[in-house]
C-alpha cells in the first residue's frame, strides 16, 4: 500500500508543478544509424550497447558491448524478469562498466514487429538505475547492416567502474498494489496490454499462466503496432501516427497509462514511446505482467474484448 500511496503522490504531484521526475538533464529518445556512425568517427564518449539475445560475437556496431536485459533480473514468485535490488545492480553495472554520467545507445535486432522491445527493456532498467542520457537506435542493427555500415566481430569490454545509484526515478517500475488501484479506479490510471491480440483475448494458452486473458479494464495495443517494415528493418512509426493509434484504440494520452505485457518485456515498448516519442510524463511499467497477475486470485482476468474501444 505504500506503494500505490508514492504511485498517486507523485502522480498528482507530477501534473501540479513543473518538478521532473528525474534530474533536468536526463534525456530519452531516439537516435539515427547515421548520427550514431558520426558519434563513432569522431570518437564522441559514448557507450554503445547491443541488447540481443544472439548473434554478437559473430557482429555488432564498432565498440558495442553485449547486455542481455535478462542478466539485470532475477526470478521471484514465478516472474522470471524482475529487476534485480539496487546492490546486486550496481555491482552488474559496474562489472560492465556502465555510468550514470556518459550517454548510452541501445539496440536491437530491428528485423521483426517485437525485437526491438530487447532494446527498451535494456532502456528501461538503465532509466531505473539513474542512467541519465540513453537512447534507442532506430531500426536496429538490421538497418545498420542494410546501410553497410561497418561492423565488428568478437567481444567488447569496457574497464570496470563504479556505479552508483541514488534512487529509482518513479515513472518506471510499477507494483502489483499500483495494478489493484488501478483497476479500481480505472478513470485515475489507464491499464494497457501491449502483447499480441491472441494473448489478450485468451485464445492463446500459456502454460505458464493459470489464468489466460487480460487484467480487466486494459486496452489493447501491441507493441508490435508501433513499428513499421522498411524493407529489411522496421523502425518506429511518426509521432502523429503512434497518438492516432492510441486514440484509435481508446487510450486517453492526458491521463496515467500503467502498461504490462508476460514480463515487463515488450510493454517496455510502449512506455518508451510515452516517454521519448510522445513526452508523457507519466507512464509505467508494470514488471511483474500477466505471469504475476495471472496468480493473484484479487486481480481480474477477463476474456475476448470488453469494448468497442478494446481493438
């Protein structure tokens, strides 16, 4: 309940003064394959960071280092991806050689409608962490390549630093208390479902789930949606096209959107684009997702569509 209690007070909080939720100079967005290659030419200090699963060693972006955004997590009560407390994240952090001070790029594979998401889940916990300036590349490695741009192969390591962090900017994580509140009072904070239609609906069966469907009251929007395919990448859609789809789908854009998807992977998504596409202030992730939800008998789970506006 403490929680939820610091959720809605800094929500209210957020919208009455002009405070930030995190430091002024903390900046989120989305860089070019090209600004990021004049970054590298001229040897401009930044930390590069390939978040895929695969496929690293064999190329990367000159410099790159790997971070797989599962070894920044831990399983807990049956949630695989949850991030891990700050001690053990400052120690990872600084094996890495990560800071809080030197701007960081991320990037996915960009070669299909949800890998992107390996990136902004990367994102994500470096926002939680007090990173202050990182950024997506868009399209990925995947337009990159189709660029011929100049790639490495083998392993990057940068020397060892000292990570610190000072606290957790709010407008992240959210808790499984914020998620009750939230479907009680669903004209205070919005629920948004960012998986695939099958799995909102429950025709699709998770095993890893005892209940399949939605938390009650979400809307639905696929992260997937808000790319589009150029050729051999997909990047990101305009930012008049992403607010349509939001309104398309019955999003309200002026009021608290609290996202989830199974883990906190692909919602990571969507509130990347609230945050650095659309400047939304206020907008989380909900971490432990449906694969939390699903075992919390107080939390309900519905089925199909509940609206006209649900699609």
């Amino acid at each position: 309940m403490i929680r939820v209690i610091a959720l809605l007070a800094w929500t209210v909080f957020a919208f009455s003064t002009d405070f930030p939720s995190i430091p002024k100079d903390y900046k989120l967005g989305l860089i070019s394959t090209d600004k990021l290659l004049t970054f590298i030419k001229k040897k401009k200090k930044v930390i590069i960071v390939d978040a895929r699963h695969e496929g690293y060693k064999e190329e990367h972006i000159p410099t790159a280092i790997n971070i797989d955004y599962l070894k920044l997590t831990h399983k807990v009560n049956g949630v695989p991806a949850v991030i891990l407390p700050n001690d053990e994240l400052e120690t990872i952090l600084s094996e890495l050689g990560l800071r809080r001070d030197v701007p960081i790029v991320v990037y996915g594979s960009g070669s299909s409608l949800r890998d992107w998401t390996d990136a902004t889940r990367v994102i994500l916990q470096l926002v939680w962490a007090g990173v202050r300036e990182v950024y997506l590349l868009d399209g990925g490695i995947a337009k990159w390549i189709d660029e011929e741009k100049p790639i490495e192969k083998g392993e990057n390591k940068l020397p060892a630093s000292s990570f610190k962090i000072s606290y957790n900017p709010p407008f992240t994580l959210a808790s499984t208390d914020s998620v009750l509140y939230a479907v009680k009072h669903p004209k205070e904070i919005q629920l948004v479902d960012a998986r695939p239609e099958n799995r909102f609906t429950g025709e699709f069966d998770d095993p890893r789930m005892p209940r399949d469907g939605h938390i009650k009251g979400a809307k639905w929007l696929d992260a997937g949606e808000l790319v589009w395919q150029e050729g051999a990448y997909y990047t990101l859609l305009g930012k008049e096209e992403i607010e349509a789809l939001f309104e398309e789908r019955g999003i309200d854009l002026d009021r608290p959107i609290l996202t989830y998807c199974g883990s906190g992977h692909v919602s990571s998504g969507v509130w990347f684009v609230l945050r650095a596409i659309l400047k939304k202030k206020v907008a989380w992730v909900y971490e432990g997702g449906m694969l939390e939800a699903s075992r919390i008998k107080e939390i309900p789970i519905l089925n199909g569509f509940e609206n006209l506006n649900g699609r």
